[in-house]
C-alpha cells in the first residue's frame, strides 16, 4: 500500500484561485490570471514549422499549462494538443532520494512539498474548457501516464517535477518521442533548491548530442532557464 505523504490544501486556498465553489461558472479573474503571460513562453516562437503535440509533467495547480496552451493558440498552434500531467497528490515515498535536498530542505519538508489536490482536476479541466483550450489532463504517476502518450510525437515539452527520479522517468520516455528541432525545457535544472533535477538531466545528456543551453528571463536577469532543442537525427 502506498504511503499517504500528504495533506489535502485548504478550503480556503483552493477558493482563493478559483474564485469560485466547485460547479459554479469560471469567474473572470481567474481567467486573466490563468491566461496572463509567463517569460518563458517566448521559447515558443521557436516551434514554427514543426509538428508534433506538448506536454508538461507538473501541473500543480496550472500556472504554466494553462498559460502555455493559450500561448500556443495566439500562435496558431491550437490544433495540438497539450498534455498535463501529474500525481495531483506530490512524489511517491519511494522516489524521493538524498540528491533531492536542495538549500535548507530536510526529507520531512520535500515530502510535505505538495498537498493533495482533492478537485483540483476537475476545475483546470473546466477552466481550460471555458477558454477553449485544447488540454488534456492526465492525473496519476508519471510511470503510469507517459506509456498512454507514447504513440505521440512532441515538439515541446515542459519539465517541471522538481525531483531526480521524476526527471529521468520523463526524460527516458518522451526524449525519444521529440522531433528535431523540438524543445525540451528544464524548470529546474541548476537551481540550487532542485539538484536531483541537474543531476538527472546532466546525467541523462551525457551520451546524446545535446547540452542545456541558457535562456535568459527578462525578469529575472541572471537567473536563466536551460532547455535542449533536439537534433537533427543522423
Ligand atoms: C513544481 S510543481 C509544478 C508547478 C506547475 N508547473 C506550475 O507552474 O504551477 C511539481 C509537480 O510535479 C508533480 N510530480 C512530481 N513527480 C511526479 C511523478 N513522478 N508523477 C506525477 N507527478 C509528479 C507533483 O505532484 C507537483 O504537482
């Protein structure tokens, strides 16, 4: 039996974005808040041209799928389909590892990291359906949801899981599935709090083609993201 980590968030904070009670129509500042911009939604210009869906392993509470799909239709990319996964209920016990503590974690606070989710999945489907979006959620592990997905070919994804054991499940299955010139972009690698990611995706790199390059967040000069644009196959 799986261990239970944690606690269900509270009422309140789950109200406080939303807006709303579950089942009442999607309130308008929650919609400008889920559709305002995030700096690291230009690395999509670089998609042009080529085919293939998205997909983002951590979704949390939507703050880049939702935006990340809204900027996908500005671009005239809406007929793909984006992909949210995620445990909606933090990491397994199992998965968590020394290498995941980062600056002035101990493992009681990375297993608290995230509280469960009770109607999360319901109200970011209903979110992206007031906006049209064309999501798919995908709640559960990572192990169990990427052999759904494996008939697909991507030309971005979005790593945001935080935790070394997550980053190479993703990395192993979905690598293969990126066309080139595809983007996989990293939320964590080199941050000091996540160095399980860094490992994981330095480890995992280290016989392919390509390196995490920088690209640099206008609002956060000096603290860039890193990604690999896939190449070209030999
Ligand atoms: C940093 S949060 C994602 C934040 C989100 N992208 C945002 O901008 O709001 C990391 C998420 O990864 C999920 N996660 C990490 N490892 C996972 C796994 N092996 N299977 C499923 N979900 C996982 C956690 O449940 C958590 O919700």
């Amino acid at each position: 039996m799986k261990t239970t980590l944690l606690q269900p968030v509270s009422e309140a904070a789950h109200r406080a974005l939303f807006f709303c009670e579950p089942g009442l129509r999607v309130a308008w500042p929650t919609v400008a808040w889920f559709m305002r911009t995030r700096p690291f939604l230009t690395v999509l210009d670089r998609l042009e041209g080529l085919e293939g869906d998205v997909v983002e392993c951590g979704v949390f509470w939507g703050r880049s799928l939702i935006p990340m799909a809204g900027a996908l239709r500005k671009r005239g990319m809406a007929d793909r389909k984006v992909f949210g996964l995620d445990s909606f209920n933090g990491f397994e016990e199992a998965d968590l590892g020394e290498g995941d503590l980062g600056e002035g974690r101990t493992m009681e606070t990375l297993r608290r990291r995230f509280k469960q989710q009770p109607r999360i999945v319901s109200d970011l489907r209903r979110v992206a359906g007031v906006l049209g979006l064309n999501v798919e959620i995908m709640p559960g592990e990572f192990s169990k949801t990427l052999p759904k997905i494996m008939d697909r070919t991507f030309c971005f994804v979005h790593l945001d899981c935080d935790i070394y054991q997550s980053y190479r499940t993703c990395l192993e299955a979905l690598y293969p599935r990126v066309v080139p010139g595809g983007i996989i972009l990293f939320d964590e690698y080199r941050s000091p709090v996540w160095p399980g990611a860094t490992e994981a995706v330095d480890e995992f790199f280290s016989d392919k083609p390509e390196k995490p390059e920088p690209v640099e967040d206008p609002r956060r000069p000096g603290h860039p993201k890193f990604l690999v644009c896939k190449a070209a196959e030999s």
